[in-house]
C-alpha cells in the first residue's frame, strides 16, 4: 500500500499573528509621523499665505501713498478689506493733478486670489472670513479690527511644532 502523504499548504496561526503583530507595529509607528509631516505641510502653507498677504497689503500701500490708489484725508493708506486685495482697481487717473490724460486709466489687480486659512475648519466660508484682521490704529499687543487692514492672523487657537500659536505668526 501507497501511503499518501498530505503536503500542508498554508499559513499557521502563529505565522499570522506574527505577521500581524509586524503590521500593527508598523503601523503604529507610521501614523504619529503622517500626523507631524501633514502638520508641517499646513504650517509651510500657513507662512505662504501670510507672507502672500502681507506683502500685497505693503504693494497696496505702496500704491496708495504714491497716489497710484486714491485715499481721502487722514486715513492710513491700507485696504478697507482683504477683499479690495482681488478687485481691479484703476490707478494711473489722479483727479488732483493739472493735465489728465485722455488715455484709458491703467489698471491693476494686487491679487487674482486670496489665499485661504489652511487651519479653518469650515471650507465653505470665504477666505477673506479665515482671517483675524488688525487696524492700522490698533496696539500690536491687543490687535482689533478696525476700518483698515494692517495685518492678518490665523484664527486658530493651537500652537505650532514650534510651541508658537498660529495667531501669533
């Protein structure tokens, strides 16, 4: 007689549980990192955005002290909103000077779009909304809105890797 041997074919229980235990490990291990490189990605996005709005709020007030922008007496120079950043405004056409010209006023857009708040938690409100705002008339220690924007600062209330809150960049 014959005897047929049985081949086993197959994963053990312990080979399982050890490639389960390799897996979990991994896991573990990789989930804290995702979180700190995901952190990292929205903080470089955050000093984009300030650094995108600070330095359109300089050009508009750059254009505004040339008279490129027209302002009333006694205000600062700064938009009224972030939102005047976007819209076309027509420089060129000064109403103060002697000789105006026929030619068409030229016109200018500081900002084709305004860069959102990456820490906001609702996306469906306007970006120009993710945004605390500062008056030009206003301290630096207790920044408040006002008829002018001066600066901007995130809205969220955590702290950065750093261990600086995001208000405060």
């Amino acid at each position: 007689m014959k005897t047929v041997k049985a081949t086993a074919r197959g994963f053990t229980l312990i080979e399982l549980l050890v490639t389960l235990g390799l897996v979990g490990l991994v896991a573990s291990v990789s989930l804290p990192l995702f979180e700190v490189t995901s952190t990292r990605i929205r903080e470089a996005e955050l000093r984009q955005a300030l650094r995108t709005i600070r330095t359109a709020l300089d050009a508009y007030k750059a254009a505004s002290d040339t008279g490129d922008i027209h302002k009333e007496a006694g205000e600062s120079g700064y938009p009224p909103s972030l939102d005047r950043l976007t819209e076309v405004i027509d420089i060129g056409a000064r109403t103060d000077s002697i000789v105006v010209s026929a030619d068409p006023p030229k016109r200018i857009q500081i900002l084709r779009q305004l860069p959102r708040d990456p820490f906001f938690p609702d996306p469906s409100v306007p970006a120009a909304q993710t945004w605390n705002v500062r008056a030009y008339a206003s301290r630096s220690d207790d920044p408040q809105p006002g008829p002018d924007v001066y600066d901007v600062s995130s809205k969220s209330q955590r702290n950065g890797l750093d261990g600086t809150p995001y208000a405060a960049w």
